[in-house]
C-alpha cells in the first residue's frame, strides 16, 4: 500500500513534470524515487549527522553500533552515554560533540521536537542552527526528511548539482548558486525536485 508520504512526493513531481521538460524527461528516464520520509525526533536528526561526509555503507555500520551500545538513540542515551561509548561506536570527535550538544539542547529545553510542527521553516532552521555542529544543510535535510516541507532547497549540495548534470547529460556541474536561483521555478515543491535529482545521481550510477 502506497504511503502518504510517497503520494505526496509523486503528486508533486507530476506537477513539476508538466511544468518543466527536464524533470518530466527525468521521470522517463529514472522513474519516480522513493519517499525519504522518516519518523521526527532526536534519532532522524541524529542519524543524518551520522551519515554526513561519509558513504552509507559507513553510515549503516556505525549507526548499527550506536544503537548497539546506547539500546536506542534518543536525547537521554546519548546525554548519558560517555565519549568513550560514543568513539567505540566510530563517531568523530565532531558528530560526537553534535550530538552531545543536541542532547544538552533537549534536555535544558531549548530544542523540543514536539514543538516544530508549530513552527515555520526558518524559525526550525535558526532553532537547529544554534547548537554546535548543525549547519544550514543539516537542517534543510531535517526539515525534509522529519518534517515533510515541500518547499526546502538545501544549497551547496554536490549531489543536487550532479543529479541535474546526469539529467541534463552535460559535461560539467552547475554551479551550486546557479542551481539554487533555477530551483525557484520549481516553488513550492523544491523538496520533491531535490528528491528527483538525488533518484537521478542513484539511477545513473546503477
């Protein structure tokens, strides 16, 4: 049975198809991607810094550790889990420190997940950008993936520039600004284009 979260992203990209012929020659050739969508919370945003910079065969295998050493990852096993736990599971000092400081934020109130469904994007992106080690990405990512916003462009993507290189079979990458300013066309449903161009990165390198 086809999820909410799947018929929302294929609806937006099949208005998105009618609108541009890049993207509609993308669906053709890839074929419609998967929902992200994952379960909002400390464990999503942990598990996207977990993954970031390295590949998801790393990724995959640290976080099964993680969730081996702590029982499961939430604000409170990480709080109270030691650096040494923590680097025996293969964090870096930075991912580390991040969601130590993730955990402090939860715990003294000033990040509370429950409360994002209130909030706009920016007021999210600032809340999450305030504590150590979360950039604008990190929360662009977040807010996709955790919260189901149509409408978030995370910009400096190297894959988003080289998904639109493999729909367009050109010999060179956008630049990331470039890229940034023509994703405005695709208001209010940047997300589900996002998603398209990463389908893309996957299906040509298959």
């Amino acid at each position: 049975m086809i999820s909410d979260a799947q018929r929302d992203l294929e609806k937006a990209i099949r208005v998105l198809a009618k609108r541009d012929p890049d993207l509609k020659n993308a669906v053709r050739r890839f074929g419609m991607p998967k929902s992200r969508q994952r379960s909002a919370g400390f464990s999503t945003l942990a598990k996207i810094i977990v993954g970031q910079q390295i590949s998801t065969k790393a990724a995959d295998a640290i976080w099964k550790r993680c969730k081996s050493a702590l029982g499961s990852v939430s604000a409170k096993t990480v709080h109270a889990a030691s650096d040494k736990e923590l680097r025996a599971a293969g964090l870096s000092s930075s991912k580390l420190k991040t969601l130590k400081s993730i955990a402090v934020a939860v715990k003294a109130g000033d990040c509370n997940f429950q409360s994002f469904n209130r909030k706009a994007d920016d007021d999210i992106r600032a809340l999450l950008t305030a504590i150590w080690g979360i950039g604008d990405w990190t929360a662009d990512i977040y807010l996709m993936f955790a919260m189901g916003r149509p409408d978030v462009w995370p910009i400096g993507d190297l894959a988003l520039r080289t998904g639109w290189q493999a729909i367009r079979e050109s010999s060179r990458r956008i630049e990331a600004d470039d890229l940034a300013s023509l994703s405005e066309q695709w208001t209010p449903y940047r997300s589900a284009a996002a998603v398209l161009l990463w389908h893309a990165v996957a299906a040509t390198r298959k």
